[in-house]
C-alpha cells in the first residue's frame, strides 16, 4: 500500500492565519443530520468534519476527508454551528486531533453550551482535549490494519464521560477485543461500543457472540449508512 504524504494527511500546526492573526483549521463539511453512532444515536447533531488523517484504516468510509477542504477560522466554524440551533455538536474526521487548534475549537463549542463529542482514532494524544468533551475513541482492532497505532497512554485520559469503540472485522478482532476489555480495564470505567465492520461481519453475528460471552458492552450499528449509505454530508 503506498503511504500517503504528509500533506495529505495531516496538517498539524495553526494553519494559514487570518487578519488578525488567528489560527484556522481546515474544514472537509459542516452538516446537520441525525447521529450515526455513540451514545447519542439518532440525535439531531451538527457535524464538524476536519481534513486530514494520519491512519490508512482497511474499513474507513470517509477517504474524501482525507485531503481538501476550505480553511476556516474558529469564529466562522462557530457561526455556522449557531445557524443550526443545535443541542449536540461533534467534531469528527478524518482525524480532527491532527489540526492542533481542534482543541481551541472543542473548549470553544463547550463554552458556547452545546454538548460537545470527539471522535478520534486514539492514535493522538487526547491529553489536552477539555474535560467537558466526550471523546468517542476509536481502538483500532487488528482488521483496521492499524493497530499498532494505538496509543493506550490515552486511557489515563478517558473517564465515565467518555466512550470507547472497536469496530470489528471477524471472529480475530471480536476475540481480541474481548480481552482488551479486561486488560485495559474497561468495564465499569466508560461505556463500551462494538461495531461491526460494514459488510466484513453481519450485526446478527456480532450480536450473537456478544451473548453468548455475556460482554458488558452495547453493540452499535451505523444508523446513517441505513439511512443515506456513504453518502458525504451524513
């Protein structure tokens, strides 16, 4: 697999600064639609899709946020959120935490009140991420192809707040994320989310194993594939 340059996949610093001298974070989407996934399934949200991703993930359904987008700065991100009205906002990716001001703009929405989630690969230090946010963070299973890119210092950082994802692939990333959960300590410290990987394993089968060995997780299908497939701004 060729790896991708730096400059498609990530954009780590502050970006071009505007007029006055702020920082500004390069913007793949702003939508409204229903949460897909999390605890808030379902929900109307604003999404705030950033550019840029580090990982090359075998499932990943969103390769067109890995290059492209307009740059922005926090104060037009915050404007076009407002238009909405929204009760919950989440910023998502590619992987938001590769744009270092995505921390401003997290603590930024939390201040404005919206109930503010992250979702995030747990490839990147979540270490600065304000505390008022729920970091949806994604524990890349051996099937992703990225697993060793797990960064579990991160678990120092996730409290009952927070939500922990494993998408699985097969009876391989199922076992092996059955027992993360204990030797992460998992249970009882943050919800727990299994996915299945859309179309590797049927949510039948992941429903069923997950029975069978009585997991204190909750299994999680992707809503807005049901609804609208693949299709960007969804």
């Amino acid at each position: 697999m060729a790896t991708a340059s730096k400059s498609e996949t990530e954009f780590p610093g502050p970006g071009p600064a505007n007029a006055a001298g702020a920082a500004r974070l390069r913007v793949n989407e702003i939508f409204y639609s229903l949460q897909g996934e999390s605890r808030t399934v379902g929900l109307p949200t604003v999404f705030v899709r950033l550019s840029g991703c580090p990982l090359r993930c075998g499932y990943c359904d969103t390769k067109y946020a890995f290059q492209g987008g307009e740059w922005m700065s926090l104060e037009d991100i915050s404007v076009r959120v407002a238009r909405y009205r929204p009760r919950y906002v989440t910023v998502t990716g590619g992987e938001p935490l590769a744009q270092r001001p995505s921390t401003a703009l997290l603590e930024r929405l939390c201040d404005a009140g919206y109930e503010v989630s992250l979702e995030t690969s747990g490839a990147l230090d979540i270490s600065a991420v304000d505390k008022r946010v729920s970091v949806v963070m994604d524990i890349k299973t051996p099937g992703s192809g990225e697993e060793a890119r797990n960064i579990y210092a991160n678990m120092a950082h996730i409290d009952a707040n927070d939500q922990i994802k494993f998408v699985i692939c097969d009876r391989t990333d199922y076992e092996w994320s059955r027992t993360k959960l204990h030797d992460l300590g998992l249970p009882g410290r943050c919800e727990i989310l299994f996915s299945p990987s859309h179309g590797a394993v049927t949510p039948t089968e992941l429903a069923d194993w997950i029975l069978a060995d009585h997991l204190p997780v909750r299994m999680q299908v992707q809503l807005h594939k049901l609804l609208w497939g693949d299709s960007p701004g969804h």
